[in-house]
C-alpha cells in the first residue's frame, strides 16, 4: 500500500488464498508434508507470502500473497507439493486490501 500524491491510498496487488483440503488430507499430506513446508519458508523469505497457516479446523489452507496478479498468485501456488499430489483439491485466490504495519506507516 502507498499513497499517491493526492494522498489517495494505492494497494500492493495481494490475494487471500483458500486451498481446500482432501476429505483424506491427513493421510495425503504426510509424505509432502517436509517439501510443502519448505515451499511456504520459500514464499515468505522472498516476500511473496505475507502469511501461511491453515483454519483450526484444518479444512483449508489460507495465505496472504503478493503477487502481479491473481493468476501469478494461483500459478506459485500450483508448484506446491499439497496441489500437486491432491493434498489441496481446490484453490480459490481474492482480491485482498492488505494494510500491515509497515505499509500504513507503524514501526
């Protein structure tokens, strides 16, 4: 997020991201669990990840990603390991208004 010389806010493209699990994801996910894992510290080491983690309910992955746009959001994504051995069954990616800390101005 930055202003423009108006003081209009402008918004970093970011997305909310929703990858559904498999009614048996927690028999599938054990084998790519490690490379899945080294997957999401990949996406927040180079910025493209502002948050991973998954709902307490364990029904879905939710991320928060920068990205150029929603198919670039949804193409990192499709490397994971969890889409790529049917771990994740569906991967919804939103438009997302995202205003951290250091992006509305707080230390």
């Amino acid at each position: 997020m930055s202003h423009t010389a108006t003081g209009e806010l402008r918004f970093t493209p970011t997305y909310l991201v929703t990858a559904t699990f498999a009614a048996d994801a927690a028999l599938r996910r054990e084998p790519h669990r490690a490379a899945h894992l080294a997957h999401m510290r990949d996406l927040l080491a180079d910025g493209t990840a502002l948050v991973v983690g998954a709902r307490a309910d364990l029904r879905a992955s939710v991320l928060v990603l920068r990205a150029a746009d929603a198919p670039a959001a949804r193409a990192r994504l499709e490397q994971d390991p969890y889409w790529r051995h049917g771990v994740w069954t569906a991967i919804d990616v939103v438009d997302y208004l995202a205003a951290t800390a250091p992006t509305i101005g707080r230390p």
